[in-house]
C-alpha cells in the first residue's frame, strides 16, 4: 500500500531541497527535533525548546534541513562510523554486539539518526520530505564511502525501512535519550539503496547559506 502510494514525485525543483545545516542553523535543528519529539512525548520538555546530544557537534556527525520552498519542515542527522578515527556513533551504545556480529567494525558505515518531520507538515508533504532527507543522508553515506547503512527504528517502521533494502537484524532495544524501543535495521547495498530513492525523488541539495533562511 504504501509502495503504490509513493510514485514519482513530479514538483518544482525549488520546492524540496535540502541544505547541510551549520553554525546558526543548527539551531533551527535542535528545535525541530524538540517540537517532533515532544510533540509525540518521546522526551522531556525543557525551557530551551531544544533538542541536543553529545553526538552534535562532533567531527563524524553532520546535520541536514528540509525545505519547502522557504519552509523547514524536517530535519536528520548522519553520523559516520570509520575504523581509522575510531569515534563512536549513537547507535554502539545499544547495538555494538549486534553490529560486531553481522557486519563488524573493519568498514565505514553511516547511521540516519534525528531523523524527523514537523507534525504540522506530515499530512500535507511529509512523504516527499521523508524520502529527499533519507536520501540526502544516503547522498552523504556514498560520499563516505559506507559500505552499509545501519539505522535504530520503531517497529511500526520495519516496512518503511525495508523498502530502501533494510534487513532486521536485532530484538527490540532501548535507544539513547528517547523514550522508545528500536531495533536494528541494515542496507548492505547502499548503492541500490540510492537508485531506489532517486526512482522517487529528485534529490536537490543546496549548500548557499544565503538561500536557505526560510522560516521555521
């Protein structure tokens, strides 16, 4: 069902894009990720309306932003896991066994994590820029060279996630700072993963921070 409903998106090339998020735009991040997830009550509410992690900021891990024409409605982080840096990503800390025992820690991989849309836009849009933000991550991963993609989901999205070649690879775990179970899910063909997406989506991003001050 949901396959037949995701056909091709025919818009304006100006109407989705994203943008990789830096210096004052994270802000515009953090908050997004705080109105998604409180909005659902999968964290605490705190006075600086933010949502932020000791991963942001960190040399691996870059931030992207969806627009809608001048709109931001969604936002993802990718974090990079490279055996010659050594630095950790947030989904080690519940699945560092079951990574180790199925594609082990020898390769580059790259998890989506953050990932998130404004409750106000998921009806109207949320489709299109659930796919250019998977696909802006999946963008990042080749330019990494990762060989998979690992990523921490809620079992209602198993479907969704198996869609872009996802495998399940774990019982149900906690996940860090949200109040929610994950499980494991893993593209090993990160390549299919991308020509999946782009049979979608026009995938347009935009690195001119002149352009992309948009309202919230």
């Amino acid at each position: 069902m949901l396959n037949s409903a995701i056909q091709r998106q025919h818009t304006p090339a100006n109407d989705y894009y994203s943008v990789v998020a830096r210096g004052p735009m994270l802000d515009r991040v953090y908050g997004m990720r705080y109105k998604s997830y409180s909005a659902e009550g999968y964290i605490e509410e705190n006075s600086s309306l933010k949502f932020i992690d000791e991963y942001d900021g960190k040399p691996n891990s870059v931030c992207f932003l969806a627009y809608h024409r001048n709109n931001v409605v969604g936002s993802i982080r990718a974090c990079v896991y490279d055996p010659r840096k050594g630095n950790g990503i947030p989904i080690m800390e519940c699945f560092e066994n079951e990574i180790r025992n199925t594609i082990g820690y020898d390769n580059v991989f790259l998890e989506p994590n953050k990932f998130v849309i404004d409750p106000q836009f998921q009806r109207r849009g949320g489709i299109q820029a659930r796919f250019l933000l998977l696909g802006t991550a999946v963008e990042e991963a080749v330019r990494q060279n990762a060989k998979n993609i690992v990523v921490a989901v809620r079992t209602e999205h198993i479907k969704f996630y198996q869609m872009f070649g996802g495998k399940l690879a774990s019982e149900e775990k906690s996940y860090p700072h949200l109040n929610f179970k994950t499980v494991l899910m893993i593209c090993d063909d990160v390549e299919k993963c991308r020509d999946f997406i782009k049979s979608k989506v026009e995938i347009i991003e935009k690195n001119d921070p002149v352009l992309n001050y948009g309202t919230v």
